[in-house]
C-alpha cells in the first residue's frame, strides 16, 4: 500500500511518484469520435468540477481487464485458466479498466480512466474517472507505482 512518508493531506507517495486522489467522474470530449465504444482510447479534453481541461500528451497507457471480486487463484488454476487468462489480456464484456496518463496544456498531469463496466441496466457504455493528480518529477517514467502493480503498460 502506499506510504505517507512526506506526503501532504489527500497526497500518496509510492515509487518515486506523489499524486493526489481525486476519484471523481468526468465527462470526456474527442475532436473526431472514437471508432469503438467499448475501447475509446485517451480524450482529447475533459470537463472536472466545471472546469475544461484539453489534452495536450498522453505520457502513459496500462490497462487492468481483471473481473473486479475474483482471487489471484482465479487466474491461475488449472481448469478454465485459458478462458481467464484471455480475459486478462484482452477484457470482456462490460470488465476492465484502461487508464491514462495525461498532460494537459496547463503543465499539470493527471491519471484518468475508462470504467468499462455499464452503468444501470439499461446503459451499455462505461463511465469516465479521474483517478487522481500526479505530483512530482517522475510523472512520465515508466517504473510502476503501486496502484499500476499487476496491470500491463500498453
């Protein structure tokens, strides 16, 4: 989990990185439309607390297709292992959650994500996040900070 050591309030500090957690929904915008739904690939701008952000760079993309409640045994016993490992690497359905790391045209660097697990019964799409506020100097490496432990970099 993520140490507090020097790290303000709201802040976490893992690896190198220091962010501070949002957790909040954002209504996304593309200057072209994505060519599939389940899979739109980073914004080109996104709208927080009433407030526009344009994306200026996407310094960093991972993906999480993990079923949300399942055991790490899940994925790796014998009988159905293959049917979870593809599950893993590609999603299905309504599982998983691809995120981003962005830069917008302020400086300031965020992580956001695609839920795509449908919202209700009657909706088909996923939901958008913002995940949190990356702090620091490290913002754009490729090291893993804990929150990314056991998702792959695209």
């Amino acid at each position: 989990m993520f140490g507090r050591r020097n790290a303000g309030k709201g802040e976490e500090r893992a690896g190198g990185l220091t962010a501070r957690f949002i957790g909040e929904p954002i209504e996304v915008a593309y200057d072209q439309p994505p060519a599939l739904e389940k899979r739109p690939g980073p914004p080109d701008r996104f709208a927080w607390e009433g407030r526009d952000y344009r994306v200026a760079a996407v310094l960093r993309e991972w993906h999480d297709y993990r079923q949300r409640g399942k055991t790490k045994a899940f994925y790796l016993k014998e009988r159905g292992s293959y049917r979870a490992k593809a599950a893993e690497r590609r999603g299905s359905w309504g599982v998983g959650r691809d995120y981003y790391r962005v830069r917008i045209e302020t400086g300031e660097v965020f992580d956001i994500y695609y839920d795509r697990s449908p919202r209700g019964a009657g909706g088909r799409k996923g939901s958008w996040f913002l995940f949190r506020q990356v702090l620091g100097q490290n913002v754009g490496n490729a090291k893993e900070d804990e929150s990314a432990k056991g998702e792959r970099k695209a």
